[in-house]
C-alpha cells in the first residue's frame, strides 16, 4: 500500500502542468475534508464522555487539511486573476 502511495503521490506532483496538480491536490483536499468534518459532526451528535477527546483529535486533523485547501484555492485564484 505504501508503494502505491508514493507512486501516486509523485505522479500527482510531477503533473504536466499546473491546472493537474492543482486540481488533484484539491480534490483530495475537499474530500478529505468533507470527510472529517462529517465525522466530526458525528462525533457531536453522538456526545458522551469520550466526545470532546474525539472532538480536538479530530480539529486537530482538520485543520491543517483545511489550511491546505485554503492555499490550494487560493493559488487556483491567483493563476486564474493572474
């Protein structure tokens, strides 16, 4: 699994140009995100006592994804402005 990984990692970033890499890195980014914070939310419904331990792991994944797609949409931005 891990050499599959890798293999798809340096194909995504090793992108002919820059609309592959941008759109790869960004989907990837919008699904992971949907991801966790779906998980998120129902880590919320569910409560309980574990709850708010599940709560911060789970911010603290989610927000350098988040910063990722932040970047990744802003650079997609700028190279369409610029």
């Amino acid at each position: 699994m891990s050499a599959l990984v890798n293999h798809m990692t340096q194909h995504a970033l090793r992108g002919s140009d820059f609309e592959t890499v941008s759109n790869t890195l960004g989907a990837t980014a919008v699904v992971l995100l949907l991801i966790l914070l779906a998980a998120r939310e129902l880590v919320r419904a569910a409560g309980g006592e574990r709850a708010v331990r599940r709560l911060r792991a789970l911010s603290i994944v989610t927000l350098p994804i988040f910063a990722s797609f932040l970047v990744v949409e802003v650079a997609r931005l700028a190279f369409v402005i610029l």
